[in-house]
C-alpha cells in the first residue's frame, strides 16, 4: 500500500470514531452542530469569499488539535497562539479548496464511496455500537466520504504534472548528489559496562576505574573480543563487542562527533553514556560513496516528479489564497491575505 492509500484508510478510521462517538453521545454531538450564537446570530470566525466560517468550527478545530498535539491537553508557554494560528490556516485553506472543488463542478465518485463504504461494514460488522446507529450515521458518513473524494480527485488533478524528461532527471541527479550518495560507514567495536543512570557519582567512578583497566589489558595485547565476551553488558558481547557497519546518523550526534575523531583500530579513553561506561573502537571506515546515474535513475525520476507535485500543490494554494477575500473577525488571528 502506498503512502496516500494508508493515509486515506487512516483518515477513514478516524472518521468512523467520530461518528461513532457521536452515537454514544447524541446531545452533545446535535449541540456540536448548532454554530456559535450572540445577540446578532451566529458567531462567525472569517468571511471566506463571502462564505462565513462559523467560530465554533474554529474552536472545535482547536480543541481537537490541542488533544492531539499537548499530551493531557496542556499548551506550553508560548505556544497557545502558534496553536490557533495552525488551525485557522487550516480551516482557512480548506475552506478555499472546497470553494475550487465546488468551482469546477467536482463530485463524488460514486464507486469510490460506495468501495470505502463497504470496507467500513466489513470492518466493524462485529460492533453493536455501529450495528445500533448504522442507519443514522450512514448518510452523514456517506457524505463525509463523498467530500473527502472530492478533495482527492482536486489534490490529483493539481498534483498530474508532466513526467520529467531524461535530461531534467540527469541535471536534477547532478545537482542533488547528496540524495544518491550512500553515506559513511563505521564498523565499530565496543564493551559496555552497565551503569544504572539514577546510580550515585561512586558507582560511576568505579565503573570508569574498571574500564581503564580493562583498556590497559588491551594495549598491553589481550584481544579486544576476549574482554567484551566477559565484561561487555551490549547485546553484541557474544560477537566479540562487533557491532557490524552502522552508517552516519545512526549513532547520537554527541556520540558521532567523539568516534569522528578515533582513529582506526585505536581504543580510546572510556565515554560516558546514558547506559553506562564504554570502550568504542573503530574497526574499519568506509567513505561515502555516490552512486551512479544508472544505479539511482529510477529513484532520481521520482523524486523530481514528487519534488514538482509538491511545488504544483503548494503554488496552487497560495494562488487561492492570493486572490481570496479572506475576512478575519476582530480578535482572531492574523492572515496575510486578509484585506
């Protein structure tokens, strides 16, 4: 499954959870419905090319993203107004897509619907919950799907840019060669002696003690392998310490800039880590290496057909927000297309 089909079956799951909670709680999902009112009527958030975008969207949109984004629902300092400015963006975006969609005349596709419909009553056949609303959701389901599809089908045609042609993909490979370079290589060594990180200052010392003596074994010629089958705690003690060729980025950046300076076959002086005292020793280096034009061609071609779809998508929505007249009510937030 490609990426956009496993984000689509999640948003679909997500969807299905939002109706069914709304069975379970059928006051508060009717009060959901009801916009936002004062004395005037109802509370609007923006005027979107006329459309008025009701402040209770607004602000279920955010509570939900605060859910989502701040474990137990608390915003750290300074972040509260970066929050609203996300979901006003987005509330403000889609809006402006479905007026498009709507421009062009777009519709649901009916098998389309009708397909992700039927994977739903697969799925949650099982549930009494879902048993006991279906008829009730399945209409408001229906049309969340269809105007999901529909934003499908816009992203699709946004996104059908030309194929790229050989000489593009080539100066494209050329230009980006860090994308097609297969990076170092360390083949590292290592004996780990074991340290609760709560452990008082005495028991790291003393680990630290142990492992300069156990360096001092292995200048004075006892095999490094020998000494990490018997004091290493790492799970490659059974392989002599060998932890095999791990490329660059995989080891913490602390960590990286400390073996960067190590030269091969060399063991030195024992480095502090969250897990414990350690001896690493370099083995081999293997330079980066860049690939081929034939080896990474394929690849090269997608990433500048992604590379240009993403730019088609990204032009196409500041273009509507360019020409859009966005009105923000008083004491929101900012939008710098607002006039």
């Amino acid at each position: 499954m490609d990426g956009r089909k496993a984000m689509r079956r999640r948003g679909a799951v997500t969807l299905l959870c939002a109706f069914l909670a709304a069975a379970a709680f059928p006051v508060l999902a009717d009060a959901a419905q009801e916009p936002a009112t004062s004395q005037h009527g109802p509370a609007a958030f923006a005027t979107i090319n006329g459309k008025a975008v009701a402040m209770q969207e607004f602000e279920t949109a955010f509570i939900a993203a605060v859910r989502q984004k701040f474990y137990h629902g608390k915003i750290p300092d300074g972040q509260l107004e970066v929050v609203r400015q996300e979901v006003a963006d987005r509330i403000i975006v889609g809006t402006l897509l479905r007026q498009e969609a709507e421009r062009r005349g777009l519709v649901p596709e009916a098998a389309r619907v009708d397909e992700a419909i039927a994977v739903y009553e697969g799925r949650y056949a099982a549930s009494p919950m879902w048993q006991q609303n279906r008829e009730r959701l399945l209409p408001g389901l229906r049309d969340q799907i269809g105007q999901q599809n529909v934003m499908e089908q816009l992203e699709r045609s946004v996104r059908a840019v030309p194929n790229p042609g050989d000489d593009e993909v080539r100066a494209f490979y050329a230009a980006k060669t860090e994308l097609f370079t297969e990076p170092e290589k360390l083949r590292l060594s290592v004996i780990l002696l074991k340290v609760d990180p709560s452990s008082p200052k005495l028991v790291w010392d003393k680990a630290r003690e142990e492992a300069e003596t156990i360096r001092g074994r292995i200048r004075a010629g006892t095999p490094f392998g020998e000494l990490a089958r018997v004091h290493s705690a790492d799970d490659s003690s059974a392989k002599g310490g060998d932890m095999g060729y791990l490329h660059r980025g995989m080891l913490p950046e602390v960590l990286q800039e400390k073996i960067d300076q190590y030269q091969v076959g060399v063991v030195p002086e024992p480095v502090t880590l969250l897990e414990g005292v350690a001896l690493i020793r370099v083995e081999d280096k293997v330079p980066a290496k860049p690939r081929t034009f034939d080896e990474v061609a394929g690849r090269a071609r997608d990433l500048l057909r992604r590379e240009r779809e993403d730019k088609a998508w990204n032009d196409f929505i500041a273009s509507l927000r360019a020409k859009a007249d966005i009105r923000m009510a008083a004491g929101t937030v900012r939008d710098g297309t607002s006039r």
